[in-house]
C-alpha cells in the first residue's frame, strides 16, 4: 500500500484563480474548517447569516493547538462554504477571512499548490 510522504518543503506553486478555481475546483472550499478570530466570525455571519460559526469543541482545541487561544471555527464539512459559488471563485474573495488568505499553510492531499505525495 502506499505511504503518505512529505515531498515538499514548501509549496510547489503559488494559489490562483487557474491553479484553485479552474484546476482544483476549489477543493478547501468545501468539506472543511476555516479558524477565525471571533471579529471574523461575526463579520462572515454579517455577510451571510447561513454561515455556521461556531466555538472549538476541547479535543479540537487539542488538536489544532497551533491556533491562538479564542479561535473560532467556520464550519463546512458538510458541504462548500456558503460564499463558494458556482464557477467555484468565492464571492466575498477581498473581504475573506485571514485563514483562506494564507491557506495551505502545510501540505494536503491533491493540493495543486502543496501536495501530499504518495511513496
Ligand atoms: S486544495 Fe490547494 S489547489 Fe485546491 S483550492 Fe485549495 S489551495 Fe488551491
Ligand atoms: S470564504 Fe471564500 S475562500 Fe474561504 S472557504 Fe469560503 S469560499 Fe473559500
């Protein structure tokens, strides 16, 4: 079975609107959590009250210990995030949160832009 690797240091290339929208189809835009200041979170529910902010259960706290105490997470596992739309851009691309500005901060799998390699 192969094994998940590490192959890059750093990212492969840079995210854009071909790499993320047009080749990937957005996928960190969907199944996923986005870690938000409070102030971000109540400024994403301004935007669209059908956003699901909400508080970091303990064990995620745990485990995502990186993230600054008060942290906040926006909730999209179950689907695409409320402002991805249908060409798969984000619809409130200049006003988004800080995580999705910086994202991928680590590999992931078939990530484009910083993939996880299998072995
Ligand atoms: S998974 Fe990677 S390539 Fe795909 S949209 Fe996210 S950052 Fe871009
Ligand atoms: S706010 Fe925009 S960039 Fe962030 S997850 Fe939602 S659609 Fe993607």
């Amino acid at each position: 079975m192969p094994t998940a690797t590490v192959s890059a240091l750093s990212r492969v290339r840079e995210p854009s609107l071909e790499t993320c929208a047009v080749e990937c189809g957005a996928r960190c835009c969907r199944g996923h959590v986005a870690y938000l200041t409070p102030e971000e979170g109540d400024r994403m529910r301004r935007l669209d009250p059908r956003v699901w902010v909400r508080d970091m259960a303990p064990q995620e706290v745990l485990r995502y210990a990186g993230n600054p105490r008060g942290h906040v997470l926006m909730d999209f596992r179950s689907g695409p995030c409320v402002f991805l739309q249908a060409d798969k851009t984000c619809r409130i691309y200049a006003d988004r949160p800080n995580a999705c500005r910086v994202f991928p901060t680590a590999p992931h799998p078939n990530c484009l832009v910083w993939p996880i390699e299998s072995a």
